[in-house]
C-alpha cells in the first residue's frame, strides 16, 4: 500500500529509540527517549506552501518531538506530520 499526504503534510519514519547509553548502560523502555529524527517517506502537494522546495523524499529531518499522527500501514509504524513541525535538515546523519 502507497499513502500519499494531502496539502502541507509529510509521511515520515522515525528512527528507533537507542538501547544503550554512549558508556554502555542499557536502558529499558520507559527509560529511552523518543527519537526526533525520521526519514522523510512521502510529500503531498500543497498550493499555500511548496514543501518539496523544503524537504525531499530520504531526507533525514529533525521534528518536534509530539507533532503528527501515528498510523500502521503493512505491518510498518509512520507518522504523518505537518511540515511546519519540520524543525531541520539533517546533513551527513550516519544510519
């Protein structure tokens, strides 16, 4: 299945939590933060603001940290979320 945001939206994929801290303390669930950063997955097309003049598909981006809608689509977790709540570009970002 394909989604494809209406207006000024952006279907992103965050990125997973990290399990351990950089001294190699392993946290559990609740203590993981949530992440900020997502890969940007799909643009709609928006008449008031040319998001794609912002952000490209495979973008990495940083967004607010509560903004969008989760939604589940193939068994896979997304967020569509507004693309004001687009904060950065992250550059050079390693996967």
């Amino acid at each position: 299945m394909y989604i494809k945001p209406l207006g000024n939206r952006v279907l992103i994929k965050m990125l997973e939590a990290e399990e351990k801290t950089a001294s190699g303390i392993i946290l559990t669930s609740k203590a993981q933060e949530k992440p900020q950063i997502a890969e940007v997955k799909a643009i709609g097309k928006s008449d008031v603001n040319d998001t794609k003049s912002i952000v490209s598909v495979g973008d990495m981006v940083l967004v607010s940290k509560y903004a969008g809608t989760e939604i589940k689509v193939d068994g896979k977790d997304y967020i569509v979320i507004n693309a004001t709540d687009i904060l950065a570009v992250v550059e050079d970002y390693r996967r």
